[in-house]
C-alpha cells in the first residue's frame, strides 16, 4: 500500500479511507451510509472511530464505549466490534464490546469526547493490524468490516446484549413499538406472572438481555411512559414527579385540617387515578404537628386502572393504605376489572360509596387526572384523535358530564374527571379536592366550575412527563361557591415552583424552589372568535370528500400555512375572492400552547378555515389580535404560559376606546408592527385564478405597476396609506427599525430571486431571498453559507428589535384591553 498522506484534522482522514476501502466492503457503499448516529463509521455491529493519531488507547477506546452506551440509552443494537484507526501511523486496534459491558451499561452526561483521558483502563486489543505497510494486516482489517457488512444485510448481526434497568427501558420500549405495530404494554413488560419481552426476548433476542426483577418496581416512576403511544392516549397521561408530589402534600394537610374542624368523625382521601403511587408515597413523612391522627395512608383510597401500574401500587402501598380497588385483579386487556374511574360501575363501587353517603364522614379527592385532548396537535399530527377517543369518550361518566360540560371541553378527559369529582364525591362544605391540572377547566369553565380556592401551586408540566413547558394547576379547592372577590372567583392565585437538579425522565431526586413571585391567573369570558371575529364565513359550507382535490379554476385560491397557494391540501370551507379583502387572519383557541398551528396571518382564505378575512374597512382594529397571538413567542417564562390567554373580554373598553380616538397612534403602532413581523406570513404572488395578489401589509410599495406599462403612476399598499403621517413622525426606536426595513428592501432587490413583479414583505424575503448553501471547509466540516450575510445579518436584527418593540409599544395595551389576560 503507498504511503499515506499526512492530515491535520480527523474529517479529512476518514474521507480518505472510506473512499480506499469502501468500495471494497461493496462498491455502493458511500460515505454518508456509515457515518451515522453521530459516529466516524457504523457497518453493521462494527463501531469505527478515527484519530489522526492515537496517543492514548484507553481515552479513544473509552470515547467508543460511551457512543455504545448511547446507543443503549436510544434503544439502538449495542455494536459487538470496535475499530480504532490511528490514520497517520496506519494502524487499526480491534476490540470486542462484550468485555466492556459494565461500561457500556454506565450512564455518561457529557459529551463523548469528553472527559475521556485518565478516566478508563483498556483491555489488550484482540488484534493490531499495520495496515499502511502490511498487506496480511490490511486485509484481515478489510474482511473484518466485509463480515460486519454482509452480516447486516443478511440479518445476523453480532450484538452486545445489554441489561434492561430504568435508564434504558424507555429507549427499548420506543424500538419496540417501532418494530412491532399493534403490540402493548403486556407484551413488552410483563411481570413474574406474565410473560413479556423484557423477561424472555423474542423480538429484540440478541440486544437485550433477560430482566430478571421479581416485579416491576424498578420502573415505577415511569410506568406511563412504557405505553405504546396509542395506549398512552387512551389512558391519559398522570404522572406526578415526586418532588411535587412531597410539596402538594401541604395542600392536603390543610384539607385534614378543615376535616378536624368539622367534627365530622371520619375522612377519606380518594385518588381515582393513583398510577403508581407517587401522590401517595410521602403523605406518612413529616406530618405536621397539629394534625392529630399522623397514619394518612390510613385514610387513603386508591385506584388505578392499568394493569402493571396496579401491581405496583399495590406493592408499594396496599397493605398501608385503607383500600386499593379492586382488592384483587386479574390480568384481562392490559387494564384492572372495575378501575374504570369513568364507568357507572366504579361510581356505584360499594366499597367507596359507603363514605359517600356517610354525612359523618369528609371527602377528599387527590388527584393528577389523566390528560388526553382527542383534538390536541399531537393526537392530529398522529391521526390518532378518533382512534384514541373510542373508549373514554363513550363511557358512562363522559356522556353523563355533556350535561354541563358544552361543546369541545368533553374532549379533554382531565375536565370529565375535574367535573365527576364535584358531581359524584363532594357533598359538604368540610369536603375538598387537590387537582394536579393545567387550568383551562377553571379559566374557560365558569358555567360549571366555580369553586372556592385555598392554597395553589404553579408546577411547570414538563416533569410530568409532558412535551411543553408550561403551568400545571395544583389546586385545593373548597366545596363551597366562590365570590367573585374571592380566591377562585375571577381571580387564582399560585406560587410557582420549579424542580432543580434532577435527573430524568424520574426527576426524583431534585428538589423545589420558588421561581418567582406569585402569578395571578384571570378568568376568560370571551375568545377572540365570539367577540371579535364579527364575520363567519358560511360556517356550514365544509367541502365534501369526494370534492377535496384541487379545483382547475376555482373561484379563488387558498393559502396554506407558510402563505403560498394551498394545493392538495384538505379543504374545509370556499375560498373567497373580492377586492375589499386584504388578509385572512386565524387566532384560533384560549390557550398559547400550539401558537405556531392555531395563529396564522395570510394573503387568501387559509385552506381549513377557523378564521376570518380581513377587510379593507376593518383590518386595522383587527391586528391587536394578530399580536396577541405572538406573546408566547416573546414571553419564555413556564410559570406565565397557561396563566395568560388569548382572550375577548375587554371588547366594550377597546370600541369605546377606538371611538374616542383614544387609540389611533397606537394602531398604527401595531400595523408597523405587523408589516416588520416574520410572523407574517401574507406573500404577493400571481395565483392560478390568474390574479395578482399582493401584500398590502407590506410597506414594499411596487405593486403592480409593472403589468400596465402605460400606467406611471406609484400605487401604494394600504399600510403605506395608513402610515403616511405616522412615518414622517417616528419615534428613535420606530426610525431605527424603518431604516434597517429600507436597507433591508434594497438588498432583496440585488438577490437574484428578486421578482420585481412582487412586493415584498420580511417573512417572504427572508423564506425566498434570503438563500444560503452547504460548504465544507478544509477541515471536513458542512456549514451553512448564506448568500447574503448582510441581508441574512439584517433580518436576524430586525427580529431583535421588532420583539424589543413589541414588549415597549405593543403588549402593554393588549393586556390593557384583554387581548391577553
């Protein structure tokens, strides 16, 4: 073999090598094949890893091992051979994995590349081979990964089979699912007396090796998230991390507290949706002094009705708390026999009803009620929401709560819980309930809920094993009605806490601290829609299926999302064309969970609806709501998102205000606003109706001069009409952003994308002209390039400075006037 050139940087040397003896693996095989899941080369169960030069064997070997362990932590097939190439000495050590399993199974935090010198003994090699002069060595390196590769594609790759514990489950639980549709949680986990994947591998034999545990106890705090997703949406989601758990404990504490006063003889503590038993777990732990009888545990009622969650939760509390129901299960479907919390039969559980009508005896309810929005973003984007509406939707409880519960809110299961507590279980003014929850069932619900609040806590949903962060309510709630000056009336009050230093998915072991000063939730009596919308367009005209293609000629186009011509998409109400119409705004929903789906502005009729056109004669008194969809966008903060939402209620205060021309500079402020927002997304382009549509919240005022050659004149947008006076009078911070928009404008025009039939506004500038490419530099390493760093540098500082202006000029009369509240 010639000798190999010299290189400075590690990229560069694997290039070389994978294009000498790739090709010998197999001749289709390219670089970007192997160079997978963050690794220098991946062929089959052979884990490459380069240096320029190996110096240190144990730093690079152990560098190697924590990619392996990754890969056990991700659910991904622990690699059985390790190649270590030293390229400028042309050398290759080869290892077996299996002797390092204790090392593999180790959890690493940081990187694997660091903290890897003076940290770790290798084992000798099982071979060095001198490829870069020893054509034997070479060879045997070469037959080496030919092996690896024809092993993979004949499917008897060689693995380290790894230990199942609770760092790595979740990761095989998710390839498990992946790798098997339709399987469950009985199929995966099983216990001693069932037999499931993690005690006798079938599908993943050879990867993992046999769990052992008696039970299941091991994985207590993350039984929810070892469903498969289906399964997770038919059940809801009630997690609770243990540190709030021990902290809402002060909250029943006070609920003991009215019980004593009451002189009532008895009380119970029911937990309708227990899971494992973290609510529960702490409640014997430090009880406060004046709380006479200190055996909580002994008053506690707990239910759960998944089937492996049951076996902990008995094992764990049943012999300490008063009843777990049922006192005795049998394995079925993967659920408990009458644990349905929601089924008239468990209403009627004997067992419980006798406190019920016990007028001596004082309820508590203590629960974090399963969460499953059937018409949530993350149940649509799976196309799940039907299919995991099925079984809860149709139960007694449910059909039961739509007497009270109007319209959408009977989708959320948490509101169908939160309701058939007050409904079936408290009867007194000595009764309460603690419910972990977000807060739209007592933000949006003062038609059936309107109770009195005692203490609340903030909790931020992301540790209850939840996508967002955002509030989690954890309230006591009064048997009693609230006044509207009372806690719980037209005001909550919470205290927020955040969990530090803990480790996930458990967050166990971390600890609260307060992260603020108390925040003030608001109640909400209108939407955007009931109060502002003013115009629905033919809310009864849905396109049938059969008529869901494209029209050829339709009366006029459709916007999709991103504000570009709607084709092939579903559509859900007609496009309407006429020259008054300017925009179509959608601010949808209360809540600023999925801001980005539910608030769009665009040039023509967004392809599902759920909105309204704008018009000429109302567009300006109609943008306060574009801004107030972009708070969130602006607002980090958990403990705020879930507190505010959108909201109609200041409607009266505004049209008095926009009468009295109290409001006019400040509309102005809010269209400047609009037109320097990437946010929106109104693009001119030329339809296929064969009209021209053109972004008239745009200050770009080159619209449409150019189809009539004879017509000299300089036509403007409605914006720039509007804003006429307000531009010759703006303010420092309003001059800087104008000037950085003119700038901004005439780079766009020296692109070579410029269409000088088009005007242009930043979000299309910065979507079509504001182009970039892949370089990779002399050390191996693919950037982005843009093709204009300064019109790239300037968009990037007109978001820095619309969001500055958004926060001094524009939100302080959103909140003024309730657009947020």
């Amino acid at each position: 073999m010639a000798e190999l050139p010299k290189h400075d940087y590690e990229l560069a040397e694997q290039e070389d090598f994978y294009k000498q003896y790739l090709p010998l693996v197999n001749s289709e095989l390219d670089p970007v094949d192997v160079q997978v899941h963050s690794t220098d080369g991946l062929i089959g169960d052979l884990l490459l890893e380069f240096k320029p030069s190996i110096k240190d064997l144990n730093a690079v070997l152990f560098q190697a091992i924590k990619y392996l362990s990754h890969f056990r932590l991700n659910g991904q097939a622990v690699p059985s051979n390790i190649l270590l190439i030293s390229y400028d000495e042309g050398t290759a050590y080869y290892y077996k994995a299996d002797n390092y399993l204790p090392d593999i199974e180790k959890v690493y935090t940081r990187a694997a590349s660091k903290d890897v010198t003076g940290q770790f003994v290798a084992g000798d090699p099982r071979a060095v081979w001198h490829y870069g002069d020893n054509s034997v060595d070479e060879d045997a390196m070469i037959q080496l990964m030919k092996g690896a590769y024809k092993r993979n594609q004949n499917g008897n790759q060689q693995w380290v089979a790894v230990h199942i514990d609770s760092d790595d489950i979740i990761g095989w639980a998710t390839t498990y699912y992946k790798e098997n549709k339709g399987a469950r949680k009985a199929d995966f986990l099983g216990d001693s007396t069932i037999i499931g994947e993690i005690r006798q591998p079938r599908r993943l034999k050879g990867r993992i090796l046999p769990y052992t545990g008696k039970d299941n106890a091991a994985f207590q705090y993350i039984m929810d998230k070892l469903n498969d997703y289906v399964e997770r949406a038919d059940l809801g989601a009630f997690y609770t991390p243990m540190p709030y758990a021990t902290k809402s404990n002060e909250l029943v504490y006070d609920a003991i507290r009215r019980f004593q006063r009451s002189g009532n003889d008895d009380y119970i503590i029911l937990d309708r949706c227990a899971g494992t038993g973290n609510l529960e777990a702490t409640l014997n732990d430090n009880v406060p002094s004046d709380i006479i009888d200190k055996d909580i545990l002994s008053h506690v009622i707990v239910n759960t009705y998944e089937f492996f969650e049951y076996k902990v939760l008995k094992q764990r509390l049943g012999d300490q708390v008063r009843n777990i129901i049922p006192p005795v299960a049998n394995f079925t479907d993967g659920t408990v026999e009458g644990s349905n919390a929601l089924s008239q039969e468990f209403v009627e559980n004997p067992i419980i009803k006798q406190y019920i009508d016990n007028p001596k005896c004082t309820v508590i309810i203590y629960e974090n009620p399963p969460f499953a929005e059937t018409n949530s973003i993350e149940h649509q984007k799976r196309h799940s929401g039907k299919s995991s509406s099925k079984k809860w939707k149709y139960n007694y409880v449910t059909i039961q709560s739509k007497q009270e519960l109007k319209g959408a809110r009977s989708n959320d299961m948490s509101n169908v819980f939160i309701w058939s507590a007050f409904h079936y279980y408290l009867r007194q003014s000595s009764d309460s309930a603690i419910i972990f929850s977000p807060l739209k069932y007592w933000k949006l619900g003062e038609d059936w809920f309107n109770f009195k609040a005692g203490k609340a806590f903030a909790f931020n949903r992301k540790y209850f094993h939840a996508v967002r962060q955002m509030v989690n309510g954890c309230v006591l709630w009064l048997n009693k009605s609230a006044k509207a000056n009372e806690n719980g009336g037209e005001t909550l009050t919470l205290t927020p806490y955040e969990i530090k230093n803990a480790k996930a998915p458990n967050y166990d072991t971390g600890t609260i601290e307060s992260v603020d000063q108390n925040v003030t939730a608001k109640r909400i009596h209108n939407s955007f829609s009931t109060a502002y919308y003013e115009e629905i367009d033919e809310p009864n005209d849905i396109i049938q299926k059969k008529e869901k293609h494209y029209p050829l000629h339709p009366k006029a186009i459709w916007s999709a999302f991103d504000g570009t011509e709607a084709r092939d998409k579903t559509l859900s109400s007609n496009a309407k064309y006429n020259k008054d119409i300017v925009g179509y705004l959608k601010a949808g929903g209360s809540t600023f969970e999925n801001d980005s789906s539910n608030a769009h502005l665009t040039r023509n009729t967004e392809h599902n609806a759920h909105g309204f056109h704008l018009r000429s004669s109302n567009y300006l008194v109609k943008l306060p709501m574009f801004a107030a969809n972009w708070w969130k966008a602006y607002r980090p903060n958990w403990w705020e998102v879930g507190i505010y939402y959108r909201s109609g209620d200041g409607k009266m205060a505004f049209n008095r205000d926009i009468k009295a021309g109290k409001l006019d500079h400040w509309l102005n402020q809010v269209l400047f606003y609009t037109c320097l927002e990437n946010y929106n997304k109104i693009r001119s382009l030329e339809g296929s109706d064969g009209r021209w549509y053109y972004n008239e919240l745009s200050l770009d005022n080159n619209k449409g001069q150019v189809h009539d050659p004879l017509d000299k004149s300089q036509p403007e947008t409605l914006a720039s009409q509007q804003l006429s006076n307000f531009l010759s009078n703006l303010n420092d911070d309003e001059a800087k952003m104008y000037q950085l928009w003119q700038r901004i404008l005439k780079e766009a025009k020296a692109t070579k994308g410029y269409d000088k039939r088009l005007n242009y506004g930043i979000y299309q500038i910065n979507d079509e002209l504001n182009t970039s490419h892949k370089e990779t530099n002399s050390r191996g390493k693919t950037t982005t390039v843009y093709d204009y760093p300064q019109l790239n540098g300037d968009l990037n500082t007109m978001r820095g400075l619309i969001k500055n202006y958004y926060h001094k000029y524009v939100m302080p009369n959103l909140f003024k006037y309730e657009f947020i509240k």
